[in-house]
C-alpha cells in the first residue's frame, strides 16, 4: 500500500511524483472506496508487485 486518502487532489499528486521518478504507471492500482453518509469516500492506491519466485525460474505457478 502506497497512499490511502480521501483527498483526491493528494491522490493525483502522489501517482504524479511516481511516474516523475520512474514508475511504470501500468503497474498502479487505485482503489476507489465509495462512502456513504457517516463514511467519506477514499482512494487506495497499491502498486503491482510480481512474485520474484516465478520470474527467477521462468516457469509457471501451479494452482
């Protein structure tokens, strides 16, 4: 998890800082939390983390 806020203004800015120091914006998550009367609405924003485990042997994951 890289940022949870109900701002979304902070939101923009921190996606914008990332790609401006490199971040591929392709592997960023936003979660949009709907609020309702007592709950504001949020974001979340994550990023994409591969599994070292798979691209070390090149294989495939078995389920």
């Amino acid at each position: 998890m890289l940022l949870v806020t109900e701002d979304s203004a902070e939101l923009r800015a921190h996606v914008r800082r990332l790609c401006d120091a490199g971040v591929d914006a392709s592997l960023l998550r936003i979660d949009t939390l709907c609020g309702r009367q007592e709950y504001p609405s949020g974001y979340r924003l994550s990023r994409f983390i591969t599994d070292p485990a798979v691209e070390s042997d090149g294989g495939h994951v078995d389920s």
